[in-house]
C-alpha cells in the first residue's frame, strides 16, 4: 500500500498559468523537482537507480512553501546498471505530450526518457501552458513542437507570457530555455540530470543577480518595499496608528482564498479578528496590540502572495460609512497582453474557450453565476480536467473577459474562439 502525503498547493500544472506564480518561483519549483529526479538516477551502492517513466507537471507536487516532490511511482521501474551504455526493453507507457519519442517508437526505456519528458515540463513553466492541448488543431497542440519551431526561428519569446517575460534576466531565459530545448534532442544529445540540475542552477543564479544589491544599499529598502511598494518614501506612507485597524490589500480569487488568509492570521498576536473582502481585495485586522509588520510579515509568508499594507492616504470613503477601499488594486489585462491573446476581437457566434489558472469550488461558483448573465452567452460548461470554461452564444469575447474580471476578481484568457 502506497501512502501519499497531502500538499497543500497541489499539483504544478494548476500553477501553470498562475499569474502570481514569479520566475523566481517557477525557478526553484524545477529545480526541486530536477534535483528529486537526480535523486531517483543515481545509483545507490550496487543498486541501480530508478526510471520515473511518468513524468510530468501533475506528478510534481508542492507544499505550502511551494517546494516541490516528485510523485506517483506507479510505473517507475528498476534502471540499467549502467545507464550511460545500456537500456532496458519494455513496452512504451506514460503520457501523451510527455513520452519520450524514442521509447515510444522502440521500446528501449533510459533515463533520458525522464530527461526527455522533465524537458517538457520545463517549457510548460516556461510557456505557462500545458503539453497537450487538445483546443488546437495545429503545431500549438503539442508543446514539445510549439517549442521546436519557435526555437530554430529564435521567436521563443512569442509563446512566452508577457507577465513572466518582463519579469525574467535574459542570462536566466537563455540559461533555463537552452537545457530545456537540450532535453528535448535525440536521446545521445540529451543531459544527465547532473548537468539540468547544475544549468537550472545557473539560472537561478542568473535571476537573483538582478535582485541582488550592496548590504549598505539595503537596510531600510525592504521594509520600505514591503509597506509601499517599489518607489514610495516610506517616510510619507504612515500607517495605522496603535489601536485602529491594519488594512491590507492582496489578491483573494474566491471565499475560499479568503479563508486561508483569516486562517493564517486569527490568532497572531494581538489580533483579535480578521474581516476579508474579495471584491475589493482588502484584509481588515482589528486588534489594538497587533503588529502591522508582524501581520505584513505572516501572511507573506503564509500565502506566498504580494501583499500590502495600505497607507491612510490610500483610504477612500464609500457611500457606507464604515466601509474603506484600497485604492491599489489589481487591474485587468494591460492593453498588449489583451492584443497579444485577443487579436482582432470579432463579435463570436460559437464557441469560446477560457482558461483559469484557479478551479476552486469557490471560483467555479463565481464563475458560473455570473456568466450566464453576460448579454449574448447561450451555455456554459466547466472542464475542470482542462482548467477550461467553454462559453457558447453570440458577444465579444474581450468585453465577456473584462466582464467576468469586474463580477469575480478572475482573471481569464482566450485560448480558442469559433
């Protein structure tokens, strides 16, 4: 009997297209994960190593840290004695999009058929999208093919999404897109996964370099960043005096977003309670001993989200008197990431395809609530499996997008139309 152990966070390919998920983040992921799948390689004494033969971005699970395990060993078998010279003949099994193309077509299993398929999921974090996508009906179905064409053009930045790219040092892409794409070769060409562990690394190293700042540059900075954001003077931002409430603003999809965040914080001290909102995206704490920075500090950590405590001056009344709103919310899509996923918007009259990257019971609900509403919709289906919402009817798919982001705070994007 197999016992698995419950993380958190879920399985990686829910993350893909996460959008609070960062480069530096999705860079440790790969590299936790390529260091567990080293781990299995190696030989242990006279014990040859293990071949996964599975893998993939739902085998790879993380906690609430977001560190990553390698998972379900169901068709993990005992490897060669000497991997580097030797295979082992077995029938070809694992998953469409991630299979090795030459254990499918010969039936000779290495450890370069997980090299092969941990390749893909690299370029599923990278693409932040799935391997197989059945929605296509053209080079974009496959990944691994999406990825091979735009490399030999030297257009990879194409199937990049502009929240990550903008995000990424170009030493760190090129370190991190060049041993993917050198996974994906012919089996004599690919890297053991010594060498992924070791490039991944540098890429790694490569991203922090860019956050990295002299020690006397940073005291204060980071205190500072984390109350005001990038270039407030924290000495113009005041905070809540001692004894009125802590007002925070972050991203919560859905109530039951909003739950974790009152989880995490009731009981801190000083807090005595803890009032969230979804729509406008705030986190009240009434306590008259709580510590604002030990609350900015805890759900940071808790939720691995931007969080931010919201300055008096950034508090503006509503029509109800004892309702406040952060004025610092999250906007849709820019104007180019919207041309970029919605090029010459037509009114639709079949079907649409939506992707999420949060398939919660609460954002389910949410979702379909309020789309039917929307002028034109005719039907409504929820594929869960594929993180897709199918809309059918007649209206424009920008303006449903948009739409749906003001009703739900769920951002979505259109990845099929007609």
């Amino acid at each position: 009997m197999l016992v698995y152990r419950y993380e958190s966070n879920g399985s990686l390919d829910r993350h893909l297209n996460n959008q609070d998920l960062t480069w530096i983040q999705r860079l440790h992921i790969c590299l936790d994960a390529a260091r567990g799948l080293k781990c299995l390689h190696d030989n242990v004494g006279c014990q040859p190593g293990i071949v996964h033969r599975d893998v993939k971005s739902s085998n790879i699970l993380l906690n609430e840290s977001w560190k990553a395990k390698i998972s379900d060993f169901g068709l993990s078998r005992e490897g060669p004695t000497n991997p580097e010279t030797s295979y082992i003949i077995s029938n070809a099994c694992g998953t469409l999009g991630y299979i090795d193309p030459d254990y499918r077509n010969n039936g000779y299993l290495t450890q370069k058929s997980d090299v092969y398929s941990f390749g893909v999921v690299l370029f599923e974090v990278l693409c932040g999208r799935l391997a197989y996508a059945t929605w296509y009906n053209d080079d974009r179905r496959f990944l691994s093919v999406l990825v091979e064409k735009h490399h030999n053009r030297g257009t990879l930045d194409n199937i990049i999404p502009s929240y990550l790219r903008k995000q990424m040092n170009t030493n760190s892409l090129h370190s991190f897109s060049n041993i993917a794409y050198q996974c994906l070769k012919n089996r004599e060409e690919r890297p053991t996964m010594k060498e992924v562990v070791d490039r991944l690394q540098e890429a790694l190293d490569h991203q922090q370099e860019v956050i990295k700042k002299p020690e006397d540059e940073k005291k204060g900075e980071e205190e500072a960043k984390r109350i005001a954001g990038d270039d407030e003077d924290l000495n113009y931002l005041p905070l809540s005096p001692p004894g009125q409430d802590i007002i925070l603003s972050t991203h919560m999809h859905c109530e039951d977003c909003a739950k974790k965040v009152r989880k995490y914080l009731e009981g801190l001290e000083g807090v005595e309670s803890v009032l969230t909102n979804c729509e406008t995206q705030r986190v009240i704490v009434k306590g008259e001993k709580a510590d604002p920075m030990k609350v900015l500090k805890r759900l940071q950590k808790k939720i691995r989200k931007k969080v931010e405590l919201v300055p008096l001056e950034y508090i503006l009344p509503t029509e109800k008197e004892d309702e406040v709103v952060p004025v610092a919310y999250i906007l849709p899509a820019t104007e180019d990431e919207r041309k970029k996923e919605d090029l010459n918007d037509p009114t639709q009259e079949d079907l649409v395809s939506l992707s999420m990257d949060c398939f919660c019971e609460g954002c389910v609900q949410k979702v379909r609530k309020y789309t039917p509403r929307f002028e034109g919709v005719k039907s409504l289906v929820m594929d869960q499996d594929n993180s897709l919402v199918m809309v059918k009817g007649t209206f424009s798919a920008t303006e449903l997008v948009e739409y749906v982001y003001k009703k739900t705070r769920k951002r979505m994007v259109i990845v099929k139309q007609g």
